[in-house]
C-alpha cells in the first residue's frame, strides 16, 4: 500500500469519487468529456474547476472537500 496512512488515503478517494461521478452525473454535458469536439468548452471547464479548488483552499478548512471535489472533477475532464 506504499505506506499511505489513512488521512491521505481519505483524501485520495475523496478526489477519485468525484472523478468517477462526472461519468453518472454529467454523463450528457459534451464539455465534461471533451464529447463532440467541445474542446474549447472542456478547457473552460477545467479553468473553472481548478479555479474553484484555489477559492476553496482560501476560503476555509470547512472548503476543503469542495476543493477535492473540484479538483477530481476537472482531472476527469482532463483525462478525457
């Protein structure tokens, strides 16, 4: 298990739900998925993701699963 203590494997399937979700819960947006060559959308998309887990990460401790949400959102669209 490479020695990841269990707070970082938290934080890790916190970030991995939210990626796999985009597939159940934005299953039909094409920019979540770089679907039918929306790659101008798709960008867009993960700038804003990424600029929701920087607002979280200032805002508060309470923000900080919002920002691993964000964060696991956008590597999905990135990894599409």
């Amino acid at each position: 298990r490479l020695g990841i203590n269990s707070k970082l494997r938290s934080v890790i399937d916190q970030v991995c739900t939210s990626n796999v979700l985009v597939n159940l819960e934005e299953f039909t947006s094409p920019s979540s998925h770089f679907d039918n060559e929306a790659f101008s959308e798709g960008s867009i998309l993960i700038a804003n993701r990424l600029a929701d887990v920087q607002t979280n990460l200032m805002r508060d401790s309470l923000s900080v699963f919002d920002a691993r949400q964000s964060f696991g959102q956008a590597m999905h669209t990135l990894q599409d």
